[in-house]
C-alpha cells in the first residue's frame, strides 16, 4: 500500500510539472499571437493605404 502511494504522489508530482510547462508554452503561444496579431494588422493598413494612392 505505502509503494502504490509513494507510486500515485509521484506521478501527481509529474504531472503537476508537465501542467507547469503546458502553461508556460500557452503563455508563450499567447503572446505570439498578440505579436503577430499587431504586425498583420499594421500590414494590413499599410497595403491598403498603399492600394488608395
């Protein structure tokens, strides 16, 4: 019983760490996204106003 335990806390510990990490990639993915959500935009208005002219 006590190595099933010592087992089942380890693998709480593990995936505790793989949750850490998934969270650091979603805020990394996230702030990509914000930088390239500004650039297409800037991108976008600078074809536009070149299409006017």
């Amino acid at each position: 019983v006590v190595d099933i335990m010592r087992v089942n806390v380890d693998k709480v510990l593990e995936r505790d760490q793989k949750l850490s990490e998934l969270d650091d990639r979603a805020d990394a993915l996230q702030a990509g996204a914000s930088q390239f959500e500004s650039s297409a935009a800037k991108l976008k208005n600078k074809y536009w106003w070149k299409n006017v002219k």
